[in-house]
C-alpha cells in the first residue's frame, strides 16, 4: 500500500484540480457489468506514477485494486487511460489516488496439489509448472509451494530459473490435502513479506480433507484485507475418486451365501458436496480478487490454462485510493470499477476488509 507525503499530496490535489474537467462520453463499463449511459464527469489528469518505488508504502491507509481489462473477444485491452476510471466504494464515487498501468514484475506463488486424488501424473504438472515459469519475464519472482496434509515450500520467491527447477522437481504424491491451512500459512506468513504485485497460481481439485486450522470461510475473509490476485486451475477428480471406490468396494455373502458388493460410506472429500463446496470456495476468491477459474482435464489445456496467465499478469492496471472515511475493523466495504467506454469486460477486487 502507498501514501504520499504531505507536500506531495498537496502538490498532487493542485495538479488533479487544475486538469479536472466535464466531458462527454458514449457509455461506461464496471467491473462485472457492462452499461451504457449518456453523460458523466471525466478526469484529464495525466499525471501517472510510473513504478511502485514512486511512493512510500504503508500498511492501512491506501486501498489497491489490481484491475484487468479485455474486449468482448477476451483480448486484454491495454491503453485505457487514468481519466476514463472510476472507483466506487459502497456506492460512493472515491478519489484515484494512484494509477498505473506499466507492465510492472510480479511475485506468484505456484500452488501445486499433490493429493493422491490427482488426474494428472506428477511428471505432467511438474512440466506445465516448468512451462508457466518460462513464460514469465526475467524481473518476474515465484515461490513454488505443493502441499498435501501439509504445506511444503519447495523454495521462496526468487527470479532464478535453475533454482524453480529444482524446486518444481522436488514435488512429491503424498496423502491428505490441506488446502486451506496452505493458504492460510501464505496468507499469515508469506505474502506480508512480499512487496509490489502479488498472484496464486493454483493447481488443484479443491477439495479439502485434512486441514484442521482454517476453513473455507476464514479464507475467504483473509483474501478480502489482500490484494492478491487468485487464478484457480481446476481439475475435476469426482468420477476417478468414485471409481476407485468402487474398485475397492468390499465384497461379502448374504445367508445363501450369494456375494454382494458392500460400498464403503464415502468419506470427506468423496462426496458430491464436497465437489459442490470446493467449486464454490475457488469461483468466491477468484470473482473476490480479481482471478479467474481455469477448469482443465488434459495437459493440452493444463498447459494453455498457464500461458493464459502469465499472459494476464502482465496486463494488471493497478488502482489505489484513500478511503473517504473512517475505516471500521472487520467491515467489509464494496468495491466497484468503472470505466467509461462501453462494451469492456472489467475483473477486480470486488471488496476489501477495514483493518
């Protein structure tokens, strides 16, 4: 987060009065919606911070909205200008205190789910991994983290291709899948650390069964104090996890003596609702951070899934305001983007959490 001196934002009010003006356009788009209007107020200002070292960071006051933009066709769309967004929180039309939209490095945490409930060979999804991390540029940092009943990190976040390598090689099959005590661990420990944009990539059914911490909601409350954009790649493992439990169905007699099969009751992470909730819980922080949920079922489009994403990261505007008002701890304040040119598909942080 980021706050200006006094001088600065002085300075800064001067400069945005003296090049604020009314103007025409022929309709907007918001983050989740596109609308046409006839009328509204438009900024000129063109005054553009160019990296995150233009401003001091601080941890409470500024609230960042990374912000992607596309066409109708899902294309990115890469010159739309500080003058044509506006910000919205709870409906009330904020301030732009900071905007940039420089193709500025990213830090992702690469998620890997090596459950034993995996469609893929491990040899598969080390290699996409290694695909993903190829696609981004040299200033571009990751932090390799698989997990199973326990969250494994394989190497922090570095820019040293012969280092996430090894790591990627280092993922192993194992039992259980934590997947909310994982996020909570980065959540908690990892991204307070990390300065600048933030992503997770993950990698994973969803389906959670052996975290004995956090739960899907206390997630999903974390994600919305973080701007940290989450991109969900979904592989759907319902049907091999009904098969095998049908193959290790047991098999006993009834008085005649006629065999009959005895399925085992299903366990957590077995069942339809299981499947139900996990798809809810990764289409929640995706929508709530401004991500994306890739679903995959092949290495082809394992391997799309990636260079989709990498492709996006580098297309993030990055959006910051200081709240109008006082901020209540634990309340969560709506977030809504516009921009004012119609037929654009806007994905952004849709909330946040008062601190």
């Amino acid at each position: 987060m980021y706050k200006l001196s006094s001088v600065a934002a002085i300075l800064l009010a001067g400069i945005l009065s003296m090049h604020a003006q009314s103007g025409r356009v022929t309709g907007y788009s918001e983050s989740g919606t596109t609308r046409l209007t006839a009328d509204a107020k438009t900024s000129t200002s063109t005054s553009e911070p160019k990296t995150d070292a233009d401003v001091v960071r601080v941890p409470t006051d500024l609230v960042t909205v990374p912000v992607r933009i596309t066409s109708p066709g899902g294309k990115p769309v890469p010159n739309v200008r500080r003058d044509e967004f506006k910000i919205f929180e709870n409906g009330v039309e904020q301030q732009l205190a900071y905007f940039s939209n420089d193709e500025q490095p990213f830090t992702v945490v690469l998620l890997l789910d090596m459950s034993y409930s995996s469609v893929f060979r491990l040899e598969d999804i080390q290699l996409a991994a290694r695909i993903f991390v190829a696609k981004l540029r040299e200033h571009d940092r990751v932090m390799v983290v698989s997990f199973d009943e326990k969250p494994h990190v394989l190497c922090e976040a570095t820019n040293d291709r012969r280092i996430l390598g090894l790591a990627i090689g280092g993922a192993a099959i194992a039992s259980g899948t934590s997947l909310y005590d994982t996020l909570d661990m980065l959540l908690r420990d990892k991204l307070p650390t990390i300065s600048g944009r933030r992503a997770i990539v993950l990698l994973s059914d969803g389906v959670d069964t052996s975290s004995d911490k956090a739960t899907a909601h206390l997630i999903e409350k974390q994600f919305g104090a973080e701007d940290v954009i989450v991109y969900p790649i979904v592989f759907d493992t319902f049907d091999d996890v009904q098969k095998n439990r049908r193959n290790n169905a047991q098999v006993l007699f009834d008085e005649n003596d006629r065999p009959y099969i005895a399925p085992s009751p299903p366990k957590k992470g077995e069942r339809e609702q299981d499947y139900q909730e996990a798809r809810e819980f990764l289409k929640t922080v995706s929508d709530q951070t401004g991500g994306s949920v890739y679903r995959v079922s092949n290495t082809t489009n394992l391997n799309d899934a990636f260079t989709k994403i990498a492709d996006e990261l580098r297309r993030v505007y990055s959006l910051g305001y200081y709240p109008s008002e006082d901020r209540k701890s634990g309340a969560t304040y709506d977030i809504k983007v516009r921009v004012y040119r119609p037929d654009l598909k806007i994905t952004a942080r849709n909330h946040y959490l008062g601190k």
